[in-house]
C-alpha cells in the first residue's frame, strides 16, 4: 500500500501539477484545486475523500471503509512529503506529453498494486458504485468515467486549457494499460489449441521433447459430423517457432490456434 501510494504520489507531484495536467478522479480534482490555489494537493485529497467513503460506509462495510481511509491518508500525507521534496528541484519536464505519459506509469503502477493487493483509496471507483446503487443505470465502470470525465472537462474549462483533455486520455490510457500489466503478471506464455487426426503421435512427439503437459480434449467437426481430437497445451514464447514445427511435420493438415496466456500457474511455470 505505502509503495503504490508513493508511486500514485510521485506521478502526480513531479509530473501533473507542474505541467498543469489535471486527470480524473479524486487526486485529479484535488490536484486542480492546487493548480489553482496552491492548497495542498495531499490535504484536500483526504477532504474530499471524506464524505464518499461516509456514504460508502453502508454499502461496503467498515473494514473495507477503514482500508480505505488509511491507504487516503497515506496517499494524501506521501503527496504532500513529496510536494515538500520536489519544491526545490528543478522541474524534470517541461513537456505534457512525458508528463503524461510518465505521470500515467506511475499512476498505473499505484492502482495496480491497490488492485493487487486489495487495498483501495475510495475516490471515484467508491463514488460509482454508491450512485449505481442509487441509480441503477449502465454500469459502475459507466458510473466511474462519468466522474472522470467531469473532473477532466473542469480542469480544462478552469484553466481554459482544452488540450488538458487530450493529455488526460493519455494519461488515463497509460494507467490503465501499466496497472493491467502489474495485475495479470509479467509472466507471458502461449496457450496452444491443436485440432489433430494424429493427436497421439503429436502428444507422445510433444511429451517426449518439452516439459509440457499436454491435455486431450475430445470435439466434434460440426462441418463434416466427423470425431476431431483437440490438443491443448502451454509454452513458453520463445518456444512457439519449435512447436509449430513439430506440428507441421506430424500433421500437416492440423489446425492451430496461439493465444496469449498472461499467467500461467502448475508444472514447468509458477506455483499456484
């Protein structure tokens, strides 16, 4: 929690606010409030944290309220250490487009160690499930990026700066995509689906030269009404190239399908 809050604080003290680039959420509206006023970021992210997670006292129960208000007044205090810090260090960019782009890894990282980890800080994601509770509309994450989207358009009509909005889908593009990452693994292998005449002998070939299970899976080609024998299998990336080769030696008319596999856990990769 005090890693992601770091992480979280970071990207908004030495990228956003001194870029004036304000993105969604709690953090972005308090981060607006400092552009503008030069209040606290860290203070008045708790203050407006304060009464969401009030009203989502009832709905999601105290000890995930509690959670919540601790990792808030992490992230608000590690927000205001490190606004003190950086006050005297040169900017590090002047350009938005870093800004929001660097800024977002950090912001991606923060929220997928929450996510990870089951900590949460409240903001918006508690805020929409509170309204989708009140009003059953769309979905939470509906919910979710109108709140986002409002605090973006804010920020961008209060510092008459309409490119706000353009750096704040960067930024909330990025985020996303680093904090999917932390949240699947790093871990990345193909999933292998083989629809084979010659299941054994690509089996026994398949078992006998790689530390790979494989897993028989019984079909039926539905074109020709006829038995098909789908072979599924796990590998590492950089053994596909061999795999296919293998395959094609055996039976040329086998049918392949590669997928990606973001975590894989049992025998030859991670412990479960």
């Amino acid at each position: 929690m005090i890693v992601g809050c770091i992480c979280y604080s970071s990207s908004l003290t030495a990228f956003l606010i001194p870029n004036a680039i304000v993105g969604g959420g709690v953090s972005g509206a308090a981060s607006l409030i400092n552009i503008l006023t030069g209040l606290p970021a860290g203070l008045f992210t708790v203050i407006l944290n304060a009464p969401i997670l009030v009203f989502g006292f009832k709905l999601m129960g105290w000890k995930f309220i509690v959670r919540c208000f601790i990792t808030t007044a992490a992230l608000g205090l590690s927000t205001d250490l490190l606004t003190l810090l950086f006050k005297n260090v040169s900017l590090i960019t002047d350009d938005k487009l870093l800004a929001a782009i660097y800024g977002g890894i950090l912001q991606g990282i923060g929220i997928g160690l929450f996510i990870k980890y089951e900590t949460s800080s409240g903001g918006t994601e508690l805020l929409g499930r509170i309204t989708h509770r009140l009003f059953p509309v769309l979905t939470i994450a509906a919910h979710v990026a109108v709140f986002d989207g409002l605090v973006v358009v804010l920020g961008a009509i209060l510092l008459k700066d309409v490119k706000n909005v353009l750096y704040a889908l960067i930024l909330i593009f990025v985020s996303a995509k680093v904090s999917d990452l932390l949240i699947m693994g790093f871990t990345k292998a193909k999933l292998c689906y083989i629809v084979t005449e010659k299941s054994e002998e690509i089996s026994d070939y398949l078992i006998g030269h790689s530390p790979r299970g494989v897993t028989l899976i019984k079909g039926e080609g539905m074109y020709t009404k006829t038995e098909k024998d789908v072979l599924m299998t796990c590998v590492k990336s950089n053994q596909i190239a061999n795999l296919k080769t293998w395959i094609k030696t055996l039976d040329e008319h086998a049918f392949v399908i590669v997928c990606d596999a973001n975590e894989v856990y049992g025998q030859g990769f991670h412990n479960i």
